[in-house]
C-alpha cells in the first residue's frame, strides 16, 4: 500500500501495532488511564507475562535510563523528582505517553519486545520526547535503550518491521516556531549493542490537509469527555477538501481548508435530520458545534487532535484511526 510520501508502505500486520485507548497525558498529554494491551496472548496469562512482550502495566511501572543522569522509575506512568529550589514549584518530571505501544522483536531473541514514548519536561517550556525498548530479562521487564526524537516533536506514526522502529514525525522546520513544527520526516531506529540507533532519516515534504486523508478518524473526546466503547460512534472523514462524518446520530457534510500548515477552517456544513435519544442528540450538538469552530490540527502519538473556538473557549478534541479503534 502507498505510504503518505507516495512510496511503499513496510506497514506490518495490524496486531504488531498497538495503540492503547485511554485519556490525553499531562503536558502536551493529560492524566493518564492504563489499558492493557498485550501483544502475542495466550490463554495463560503467566505465561503472557513471562514470554510475551512487557504489557501496558508493566511499561507504566518500569525503570528507564538516557532520560535524566539518574534513571526514572515510573509509577503509574509517571515520575517527579525534586524541586530545584527549595519549596519551589518547579521539577524534573516525566511520563509514559499513553495510547502508544508499538511490539516486535528487536534485540533478534525470537522474543517481542516493546517501544514506547517517553515524555520529559525539566520545568521550562519545552517538552522532549523520548524512544524506549523494552524487554524480558530473566523474567523482569527492563529497559534495553532509550533515545531522544526531539523537543515538541509530533508522532503522526509508528510501526516496527524487519526490526526496525519506524517512526513518521512532524518537527521543527526552517523558520519554524518551537511550538507549531511543519516539516514531516520519516526516522528508523536499530537496536544495535544495547543502543538505540538511527539508521535513517528521511524528509518527507511539509505538513497538510492531505495528511488528515484516508482513515476515517473516530473520535475519543471532547475536552475531558471521554467516549467509551459502547457509546455512539462520532466520525470524521477528510478527502479533497471535504469533510464527512457521523455525529453519533446524524451523517454530516461540508468544506475544509487549510491555508496554512496545522491550520484548517470548515463551511458550509450540514447534516441529516434523524431524531436520536436525547443523550446521543445533546453529545451530537457539542460535537457538531466544536468542530464548526474547528483552527487548528496537530498528532498526539499517531491521534489527531482539533482545536475548535467555542462559546466556552478553546476545546480539544481527539480521534484516534478507525483501524485502531476497531
């Protein structure tokens, strides 16, 4: 299959990829919810534990190095050191990147391994993104290399294949703010040696509506709402300048543009006329009326998120892929 820069896509089968549904994390992601996500099960939950790759909750309470001089212990995701003044609010903090878990075997054992998103802030504005392995050792779940992606890097995608971590990023570009990266690049990982190396880099062109087309994208939240399984499934669906969706009730339609990178705007909306139950109709109404005010996209470990102009302020919403969600 084509690959968002028109070459071949080394996309692997879709249970080598999993990203976890839970809610955004704190920075640029929000309060972390652990779901666990296990790759190679069988009906021997030991036995999983034992053999198969690290699982979410186990990720969520490792040990990591290359992050900090000292190694990070994170509990429940996520770790705090000291102040670095006395009674002062600021400190080195850091955090498991939910909705991310990519397995595969990369150290050539014959035994899936795990990498993850490890986020960094040391109290400044910036926040870095970091690549960790993961594995069995002896039975215990253990770091096996970490490595910097950058500072306010954006993860549009990732997957592993022939033992490689491959990662589609969007960061800092010429003339770019350090906030609103535009450039994509495609960047693979080895692990060689017990380090994580990058063995390729590749500039893939510059960001764009176009690359909001294809998946239909099913939406996790609005704000702190968070939808669950069971509840009405909102959509939303970008092709040629078009948008196209579901509100969990009504279809809907209308225009979308994008004069800038990150920047969007959509008109001439309209929708069906179904009646639904009332609670499915009033979250249809805030959906509809946050994406009117929709201004800006970016990606949150391979999830879109809108930012829309509403009568409350600015909300986010988040969507995540209709392969993920499945």
């Amino acid at each position: 299959m084509p690959t968002d820069d028109g070459g071949e896509s080394h996309m692997p089968p879709k249970y080598s990829v999993c990203f976890v549904a839970a809610a955004s994390a704190a920075i640029l992601f929000v309060s972390t919810v652990f779901t666990a996500c296990e790759s190679g099960s069988t009906a021997d939950g030991a036995d999983q534990n034992n053999a198969g790759a690290p699982i979410l909750s186990e990720l969520a309470n490792a040990t990591y190095e290359g992050i900090f001089d000292e190694p990070v212990r994170l509990a429940e995701g996520r770790w705090e050191g000291a102040p670095y003044v006395e009674g002062g609010a600021s400190r080195p903090s850091a955090g498991l990147v939910d909705d991310f878990v990519l397995t595969g075997d990369l150290d050539g054992d014959g035994r899936e391994d795990a990498a993850v998103l490890i986020w960094e802030s040391s109290g400044g504005s910036g926040t870095r993104s970091y690549l960790a392995v993961a594995g069995r050792v002896d039975g215990a779940v253990t770091n096996l290399a970490t490595d910097l992606v950058g500072d306010r890097v954006q993860v549009k995608n990732g997957f592993i294949a022939n033992g490689l971590i491959v990662l589609d990023l969007i960061q800092t570009g010429p003339g770019d703010a350090a906030c609103c990266p535009t450039r994509k690049a495609r960047v693979e990982w080895r692990l060689v040696d017990g380090t994580l190396a990058r063995t390729a880099t590749r500039d893939t062109g510059t960001l764009s509506l176009e690359d909001l087309y294809g998946p239909e994208w099913v939406l996790v939240r609005i704000g702190q709402d968070i939808r669950t399984r069971d509840a009405s499934r909102a959509t939303l669906t970008f092709d040629a300048g078009r948008v196209t969706g579901n509100g969990g009730c009504n279809g809907f339609f209308g225009t979308v543009t994008g004069e800038a990178p990150g920047k969007l705007g959509f008109s001439a909306m309209g929708t069906t006329m179904r009646a639904c139950p009332e609670p499915d109709m009033d979250f249809e109404r805030r959906y509809l009326r946050a994406l009117a005010g929709g201004s800006n996209y970016s990606f949150i470990a391979g999830r879109l998120v809108l930012d829309c102009r509403t009568e409350d302020g600015m909300v986010s919403m988040v969507f995540e892929r209709d392969d993920v969600a499945k």
